[in-house]
C-alpha cells in the first residue's frame, strides 16, 4: 500500500488514521503537523500569514521530498521524517526503535542503511486522553557537540541548553518561548502553547505536550545563526519600532503610593538634570484589583499629571493586573460573559495576594475588548499611553495547570498563549487608537509575543550575584527565542537595603551592565519597607511600599556613578536607535552571543559570560562580589577599550581591569558606538 502523498506545495504521508504534513512555510522553512485523528483546519499558533512558496515536491521510490530554499525534508513509506540542509548535510531526524521493523532506511552514497530495533519506540507519539486531546511526544536522533540557544527565559547561569531539561510552562520569571536555534544550522519552533517539557539530552531530543490535539512545528536552515533568527521573525513577526523617548532611563519603585509622591522624583530627576524617559505608578493604586483606575483618594488628577510629566519629557506608565475581586465593580458583568479564568474543579479563586481573585480570561476576545475599554476610559483618555501588564503568566496562587481552563481550551492545552494574548489585549486597543509605535511593559511572552510590542522582563528576582549572573543568560537566550526587548529589575526584585554596602556595589555592577541591554529600567521592593498606614481601608487589604528607589537612593559614591552611566546611555542613543530598528526590520536582538556576530569563531561559541549589544559593542559584565578584573575574548579584528580608547588587537583573550566605576566595553573604532565615548 502507498502511504506518501504529494502536493503542489506539501508532500505528506498517512497510514490506519494517522497521518502527517510537510508544507512550505516561509523563507527556507518547512512546517510539520501530524495527528493520530482526523485533519482539521490548521491553526496558526505562533506562526503569521506569509507569501506562498514555491518548494520543489519529489519522489524517488519510497521516499518523498520537499525543498524550499535551503531546507529539505524527506519522508519514508513507514512515516519517519529526517530533514537537510541545501548540501545534503543531515540537520535532525525523527528517533525511531520500533520492533521487528527497519528503524532507518535512508541511502548514503549506494548503500541501504538498515537498523533494527526491539524497544518499540516511535519518534512520534500520541496517547489519547480525554476529549480529541492527547499527550503527544516526538523525539529526535541525538546531535554529539551541538550547541543549543534560545527557548526564553529561565532562571539558571546555562547560556547553551545542551543537557537541559525545561518546561514549557509559564511562571513568574520563567518565559517559555519555545524556539531553538542550533550551531548546526537550524532553527526549530514547537509551534504549541501546550504545558509540556523539552530535554535536550546527550542521547537524542525529545518534545512533550501534556495535551494537543496535533503535533505542530516550524523549521528553518541558514548558514548563520542570525539567517535563522532573521527566518524566524519572517514567520512570527517583528517587533514594532521602538519609540526614541522610550531609549533612556525608566525609573520605578515598589512602590509611589500618591499622585504627588510621584510627580516629586520626577521634579527631582528634572531639577538635576538627568533625562528620564519614563516613571512607573506601580500596583494597587487602584481601588480594589479588577477595576481598572486610579484611586482619586490618592491620585485625584491623573490627566494634570500625566501633563506635567510630558512638560517634563517623561511617559507615565501604569500597572494593570489581570486579576479581579469579587468585590471589583467589573465582577459582576465578567462573571456573566464568561470573561473570567474558571477552575476546572475546586473554587474559582485562583490568587489570594491581598484579596481573592480570579484572572481575566485573555484568550477570550471579549475579554480583552472589555480590558481595553476600561484601560481606555481610565487611562489612555487621562494621557497614559503605556502599560505594565504585571502577573501575565498568569501567577497562580498554585501552578497546577490542569485545574484551570480558558476560553481557547483547557490550561493543559493552551496555557502557555496566555501572556501573548494579553499583550495583544493592549497591542490591539493601541493600534485602533492610531498608535504604530507600541510598547508594552510584560512580565511573560510566548513565540510571536514580539509583534504586540511585548517588552520583556525577567520577573520578582533576588537581589544578588547569582541572580544577575542568572539574568545575564535569560536576555540572551530571550533575544535567540525571537524576543529583542527586554530588561531586569536593576539590582534585583527582592531584598537589598538602600543603607547596605555589599548592596550598592550589586547595584552599580547591575546598573552598568543594564545601560548595555534593551532598556535601562529601575525598579526592586528595596528594604526596610513601609506598611501600610492604614491594613485594611473599606474592608480592602492596602499593599506596603519599599524604600527609595531613585538613582540618589543610595548615597552619594553610589549616585556618582550611577549618574555617569545614565549619561553614557544617553550618549548612546542613536546608537541604540539603530539597533532598535533593526529589531524592527529584520528580528536581531540587540543583545546577543558572541557568535551570532562571530559565527567562524569556535571560541565564540562557548562564552557565556559576555556578549554583543549589536555589531560594535562588546560588554563583559562583572558578575562577581569583590571582582576588579575579568577576562575578555575579543574575536579578531581591531577593538578599543570604550573608556581608555586604547587600541587592542583581537583574536586574543585580555586581561579588563574593572574597578568599581568601570565595566569591560570594547568598541569597534570609527562607528556611532564609539562615538558615545568620546567625551567620557
């Protein structure tokens, strides 16, 4: 019986119902679905209408082939799939073992490949649950010496994820943006927003979804990694162009309780002369969560203010949660919609931060035209023009993903959609304002959370070395999964007494590295904190306010340096412009690995503690408590050390020096980087 089918665009293959589909998808890029169940309609997940492609569909005896560009596919009478490069190189083949049956039948040269296997393991599995849904597994032949990058962000120091096991699920400070990019020269994106898990093992790779109805995937060849990442964005979508206000200083606290607190540290910036960009009203100025508006008890003009920050060239933006109290005056009308997240057993409470809460359902189109509409009236009206939209993963009092569902399906099936379609919430009401230059502050992404305008951050980290060191790796592999923005709390989240010296010398190796990353963003819960005036106010609990946050937060040595950098990062400006736009244009990062713009460099490949801001930037952060020196890898070519302008020839590994008001920058010469330092 033949089981391989051929299309004009696609070729497929299927066999006792289940069945499997290779078609054309973007520049040098194939997608791959399969199921064990009837076909249905594809859905387009991550993935953005593009062009039709023209591939080149072929047969040769029992094997089908599709090429498009540089990626081929080739599919066998038993429905195994292993794809190439456009010189036949092997870049990554399905692992089968099945008993009593040819495990591998492909032609090197003139000779038959045949392996025979008893374990009974398939490359693709599906085992029915309940519903159409399934837990779906694909495993691939292991790759021995190939390097990993990408996947967004988690909280550990590995930049390559060869060996790591991560789970594709959304928590407060993990992202999971499942897309990979490999030094072998492909891209590969799990194409489903299903809670599951990847292991990269030494032994071979293996995708799970705990429950989908398909498999679903995108693949992409190019002979550098930034072709792939280019790939990529051509099929998920790029970044919107930045805003230039938005290059500068952000500055944020935990948290300006009142209307003229805030305006105060923005006076303060404006009388010493430091540009800021933006000042953020953190959370619970509201009256109770869910209702979407400033409290006038505390912020009784909001139009006036946002006025007069304007006058002072800085963009108010505002804290939304998603979650709403039963005692919110949007409750009642949500509850009736079906607006809200339901619990799939138990009570439907599914935080208790300062109140029992439910999430806004963001898969729910309605849901998010309701959002907008009280984010317009209560704000977009009052002059604010952006938003932090916090808890976006969303944070569950417990992250037990199967006792939730969504409009779109059950948290086990779409879950990990969730902070994609918030942002979209906010991106949509934006753009149907007129607005083309969208940033939205976001504190989880899924793939293609770039096009709303999706500004990362890495969430409610500690205020330590090891977490900085930890960020470090989440901003690089967050920019190699297709998302350019983003940015940490400088310092840390959690801890850090504003009178603690081992604290100031953290924030100034923070602060440093920061100026050199996306956007230069203050913001931490600093010790000792305030409580409330007043617990509980019209039976509503009231949320506590950590210290001084400000660049003068911290003593005057501190405040020196700290005041240097902010210059220096406005001097980098136009520099930062340009990266932004070609984020905009084409998907780079801004800040990357040292072989996306070293790719012939072995030795680039391995560091991961250092990196490129764009082409001409190189930045080593300290990384280290009592660290006055560091090594540094300058690939050939010639660099200048950014703050002596000496010139050092590459190729050589040197030795920073970097006392406490210096981080290791090297430059190339002669470029708008450079440029930036001249006068410092």
């Amino acid at each position: 019986m033949d089981t391989l089918v051929l299309e004009t665009r696609a070729i497929g293959w299927s066999y006792n119902g289940d069945w499997l589909r290779i078609e054309a998808y973007g520049r040098d890029g194939l997608r791959v679905r399969a199921a064990a169940s009837a076909p249905r309609d594809a859905v387009p997940g991550a993935l953005i209408e593009v062009a039709a492609c023209e591939p080149v569909v072929s047969r040769d005896g029992a094997v089908a082939r599709i090429v498009n560009g540089r990626i081929a596919a080739e599919v066998d009478l038993q429905g195994r799939v292993r794809f190439l490069d456009a010189d036949g190189r092997l870049l990554l083949e399905e692992k089968w073992r099945q008993r009593d049956t040819v495990t591998k039948f492909w032609t090197i040269g003139t000779e038959e490949v045949r392996t025979i296997s008893a374990l009974g393991i398939a490359g693709r599995e599906f085992k029915p649950l309940r519903g159409d849904a399934a837990r779906i597994t694909v495993r691939f032949e292991a790759k021995p010496g190939e390097r990993l990058f990408g996947m967004g962000q988690y909280q550990q120091p590995n930049l390559d994820l060869a060996g790591c096991v991560l789970e594709l699920a959304q928590r407060n400070s993990q992202a999971s943006v499942p897309f990979v990019v490999s030094s072998d020269g492909y891209g590969f994106l799990w194409n489903n927003p299903a809670v599951g898990e990847v292991c990269f093992a030494a032994n071979g790779a293996c995708w799970t979804a705990y429950a989908a109805r398909e498999i679903d995937y995108w693949i992409t060849a190019g002979a550098t990694p930034a072709a792939i990442v280019r790939n990529y964005a051509g099929v998920t979508g790029t970044a919107p162009k930045m805003p230039d206000f938005a290059l500068g200083l952000w500055q944020s606290k935990l948290r300006y309780r009142t209307q003229e607190e805030l305006l105060a540290v923005a006076r303060d910036y404006h009388r010493r002369g430091i540009p800021l960009a933006v000042i953020v009203a953190d959370f619970f100025h509201w009256p109770v969560q869910g209702d979407w508006r400033f409290d006038p008890r505390e912020w009784p003009d909001p139009a006036a203010m946002t006025a007069e920050l304007k006058a002072m060239g800085t963009e108010l933006l505002v804290s939304v949660w998603p979650t709403v109290d039963a005692r919110s005056e949007n409750h009642a009308e949500m509850i009736e919609k079906g607006y809200l997240v339901r619990a799939s057993r138990g009570l439907d409470i599914q935080q208790d931060f300062l109140g029992n809460t439910r999430f806004i359902d963001t898969t729910h189109p309605g849901a998010r035209a309701f959002l907008w509409d009280r984010l317009k009236r209560n704000y977009r009206d009052q002059g604010v023009k952006l938003f932090w939209l916090d808890e976006a993963e969303p944070e569950y009092g417990a992250y037990d993903y199967d006792s939730y569902r969504y409009h779109a399906g059950e948290v086990l099936a779409v879950g990990n959609a969730y902070p994609f379609h918030y942002a979209q919430a906010v991106h949509d009401g934006l753009r149907a304002e007129g607005e083309t230059e969208i940033v939205t502050l976001v504190r989880c992404a899924w793939a293609g959370s770039q096009r709303h305008g999706a500004l990362v951050w890495s969430g409610d980290i500690h205020s330590s070395f090891e977490a900085m060191r930890n960020q470090l790796s989440a901003g690089l592999n967050m920019g190699m999964a297709g998302i350019p923005w983003w940015t940490t709390d400088i310092g840390g989240f959690h801890g850090g007494h504003v009178d603690d010296p081992a604290f100031h010398e953290l924030m100034v190796r923070w602060f440093q590295w920061a100026v050199f990353t996306p956007v230069l963003r203050m913001h931490g819960h600093r010790d000792p904190i305030t409580p409330p005036a007043e617990p509980f106010r019209d039976g509503v609990a009231q949320c506590d306010t950590g210290a001084g946050n400000e660049l003068w937060s911290f003593g005057e040595p501190v405040y020196a340096i700290l005041r240097r950098y902010a210059d220096v990062r406005e001097r980098l400006r136009p520099y930062v412009a340009s990266l932004m736009t070609a984020a905009h244009e084409h998907g780079d990062p801004l800040m990357r690995p040292m072989f996306y713009d070293f790719p012939d460099d072995a030795r680039c490949w391995a560091i991961d503690d250092q990196y490129m801001f764009g082409p001409d930037l190189l930045v080593a952060p300290i990384l280290a408590a009592g660290a006055t020196a560091r090594d540094v890898w300058l690939p050939a070519g010639t660099w200048v050390d950014a703050w002596t302008g000496a010139a050092v020839s590459g190729g050589a590994m040197v030795r920073a020096t970097a006392p406490i008001d210096r981080i290791p920058v090297f430059v190339r010469p002669s470029t708008v980087a450079a440029a930036a330092f001249t006068n410092d």
